[in-house]
C-alpha cells in the first residue's frame, strides 16, 4: 500500500507487515541474542571452574560481533522507502537515511533465472552507512553503500522509475551536448 506522508509529494513504499515484523523482530534479535550467547558461554566456563584462555574468550565475542553482523544485514533486507521528487529516505535500524538524487550511482537488477523477469534491484549510493556496502559487495559487486529493493515492495515500479529518472537526468548533465 503507497500511502502519501506528512510532506506534501512524498510517497511511502512499505513491505507486507509480515516482512516489516520480520525485520523489526530480526533487529532487536542482533542486539540481544549475540550478547546473550556470548555472556551465556563464559558464565558457564566460568562456573565449570574451567580456565578460560584469553583467545577463547576474543573468539567468543568475535563470533557473536559476527552473528550481530549476520542479522542486521537479515534485517534490512527490507527497508521502508520515503520517495519524493527530491531525495528517497530509506529506514534503516529506525533511522531515516537520505538519499538525494545527485548521491544515487546505479540501480541493478539483481539476476536470476534466464528468461525471467528481475523480482529485486541494487540500489547503489554515496550516502549511506559503511555498514550499507555488504548489501553492494553480496548483491551489487559495488564497492558503494548500497539498499535492496524487492518486488514485494508497494507500488515498486514508481519507485524504480523515480530512481531512473534521477539517474537519467544525472547521465545528461555529465554527458556534453554534441559539438
């Protein structure tokens, strides 16, 4: 569902609530869960009257950074998308990150199967966290912050076509008009 928001002109692109409740759930999981797990280890090494290795418990907290890793890039797979005619906001760990039209560099559907249709896009960027440049590196081959547009995504052809608009614009002002 495409709802307009408080700013007049700008268009809210939402995933289905289950996805939504996915991502949220995924996100307060990466900063509960790997901390839970690593205190839960040493706790019980540590009750075991074992002698703990400064290594293994480098290890441990190593491996839960990852896990915490590991699920916020699952949880943002799906963000909330805010498209006006002058920047896309994209959600992301309930921060609004903006994106003007000058700071999109490409957008890349993601292949599939020949023959078939893309159902998601690389959307590759200037703006976003360093944390956004795993999305380019798994997805995009980018070495720029990227975000994943999927097809579940309301209205998602007027966002696509709102970004390639941009980036069509951005291509003639760089390209010279013929001598």
């Amino acid at each position: 569902m495409n709802q307009p928001s408080s700013d007049l002109g700008t268009r809210i692109h939402r995933y289905p609530g289950y996805l939504r409740i996915f991502s949220l759930l995924f996100n307060i999981l990466a900063f509960v869960y790997p901390p839970y797990l690593a205190i839960r280890t040493l706790s019980r090494a540590m009750a075991s009257g074992a002698q703990i290795h400064p290594l293994a418990v480098v290890m441990i907290v190593l491996l839960a950074a990852s896990l915490c890793l590991v699920l916020l890039l699952t949880a943002n797979f799906f963000p909330e998308v805010h498209a006006s005619h002058s920047a896309i906001q994209v959600r992301f760990l309930w921060h609004t990150l903006t994106v003007r039209p000058a700071e999109l560099t490409a957008l890349k559907p993601v292949p599939t199967l020949p023959g078939m249709k893309p159902s998601s896009w690389v959307v590759a960027t200037t703006a976003l966290t360093p944390f956004h440049r795993l999305y380019g590196f798994v997805y995009g081959f980018w070495s720029h912050p990227s975000f994943m547009i999927y097809g579940l995504i309301s209205e998602r052809d007027d966002l696509l076509r709102t970004m390639e608009d941009w980036l069509h614009r951005r291509a003639e002002q760089v390209t010279p008009p013929p001598a």
